[in-house]
C-alpha cells in the first residue's frame, strides 16, 4: 500500500530562509513536493519577532502553489494577546490548519509567557477560534529530551490531543519499534487521533548528529558506524540514508502509520526519492 493510500498521506515540512537564494531553493522544493500532492506544508517557527515575521512571510509564499500550509505556533514567550493578534491574522489570510508546540525557551529569557505548555495553547486556540483550525501538535516517540521519563512523557502527549488537537506529528526517528510502542501506549491513554511518522531522510551525518544530539533523537548505533566508515563520501552517505530511511518508511507503513510527514530542510530530492522507493 502506498503513502497516498493512507488516510492522510503524506506532508512536508520548511523552514523560513533568511537569503534570497534559500528563497529561490525554497520556492523550487515546494513545487516539485506539490506534485506528489500531498495533504499540506508546514512552516517552522522561532521564538522571536523576526523570526514570526518570516514564518508568516515564508507560508504565504509557500501557500502560492495551491497546497494547505500550517504555519508552526509557538506559545513559549508568547502573552494570548500576541497569540490572539496571529490566530485572527492567520484567519483572515484563510489559514486554516497549524501546528501548536511549546517550543524552547530562548535563552536569556526570563519569563516563559501567559501559556507555558502546548496543552494550554490547543485550548486558547480552542477557545479563541472553534473549529476553524485543524491543529497539529508534536509527540515524541522516544520521549521528549526534558521529559523526566516516558510515562510522563506519554500523560503530557495524551493531555494535548485531549485538550482538542485533530493529529500528532512525531519528532524523527529510525526505529519502527519506537514508533509502534509509543503509538499502543497512546492508544491504552485513550489517544485516537491519527499519530503521523516524522521522517527525517539521511543525507549528510555530521549534521544529522548533531540535530539528533539536540533533539533527543536515537540513531541507532550500526546506522551511526556505516555513516561513520563512509567519512566524506557524500554519495554512499546519501544511498545508505536513502535505503534505511526508505525500509523504515514501508514498514510504519506496512504496520498502519496514517501516512508520513518529511522534515526537508528545504530540500526535495530527498524525500522525492525515498516516496519512489515504496511499494
């Protein structure tokens, strides 16, 4: 069975350049993802003005070629007022899906804001907007890196989609175990909303490392050493990553995930290829 054949197929994920030419790269990516037509694009969003500004920026464009786009809301740093001003400018640009997180409590900052956790913003936006958003939020199939443990990690994830979010979309992974394991507890908490694989594809190990170290994401350690034994060569990384990534992907699949949700990094090739490795 392929990505389009599940209930809610698959989705991309960008983040709002900050060059023209990451721009130009950006516009390029969403048209060759469009054609797979996939359910929606998100935008990514950072603590901050500027940042807030780009996402808004960054949606618009990316929302040109005809796809659903959910800009990323991030309550961390944020009084309802703020969040309040967005949701009705979100509104009126006939938006009508985001994703609601926490987000990360920038540093230097003293306070953390009116809403503290992604609960309490799925219920602002619940109360502020109705049903006018379909609201994603995240979940953490190997636990969130602050979380004191998975069972507590679990109660918080099950709070969120019973404070009103429609889907879960997970941080990234490589194990279909971790996956499969986190969605059962869920569904014992109570959870029935769809839970969506993050897929992250593997193209440069360096920076994968790094973004996995930061994020709490486990590579296993025989994907850590082939990627380690291939040094610089970028093409055996590339065909490695795409083959591992692709396995993972037909068995979330295989096993009932409700469709696949790619972290690009503004990149299409990547995913392009993997979507063309499934039966």
């Amino acid at each position: 069975m392929s990505a389009h054949e599940h209930p809610l197929g698959i989705s991309f994920e960008f983040f709002p350049p900050n060059t023209d030419a990451g721009r130009e790269k950006l516009m390029a990516a969403r048209d060759a993802l469009a054609e797979r037509k996939p359910r929606f694009f998100s935008v990514t969003y950072g603590a901050g003005g500027s940042t807030q500004a780009r996402t808004h920026e960054t949606v618009q464009r990316v929302r040109d070629g005809g796809i659903s786009t959910a800009p990323h809301l991030s309550c961390i740093g944020s009084e309802k007022a703020q969040v309040r001003e967005l949701l009705e400018r979100y509104r009126a640009d006939g938006i009508d899906s985001l994703v609601a997180l926490r987000g990360d409590l920038p540093s230097g900052m003293g306070g953390v804001g009116e809403l503290r956790y992604a609960n309490e913003l799925v219920e602002f936006i619940r109360a502020e907007t109705g049903d006018h958003f379909e609201i994603a939020v995240a979940a953490y199939p190997e636990a969130h890196p602050q979380a004191p443990s998975l069972e507590h990690d679990l109660q918080n994830f099950a709070r969120k989609m019973q404070a009103g979010a429609d889907l879960a979309i997970t941080q990234y992974f490589f194990s279909a175990e971790a996956y499969f394991h986190f969605a059962e507890r869920a569904r014992a908490l109570g959870v029935d909303q769809p839970i969506v694989p993050g897929i992250m594809p593997i193209t440069n190990y360096t920076k994968l490392a790094r973004f996995s170290d930061a994020c709490g994401a486990e590579i296993p350690r025989w994907i850590r050493k082939q990627l380690e034994a291939y040094g610089d060569d970028s093409e055996s990384i590339q065909a490695f990553g795409e083959e591992v990534v692709s396995r993972l992907c037909q068995r979330l699949l295989d096993g009932g995930a409700p469709g696949l949700h790619f972290y690009t990094l503004n990149q299409a090739t990547p995913a392009l290829r993997i979507l063309d490795n499934l039966a």
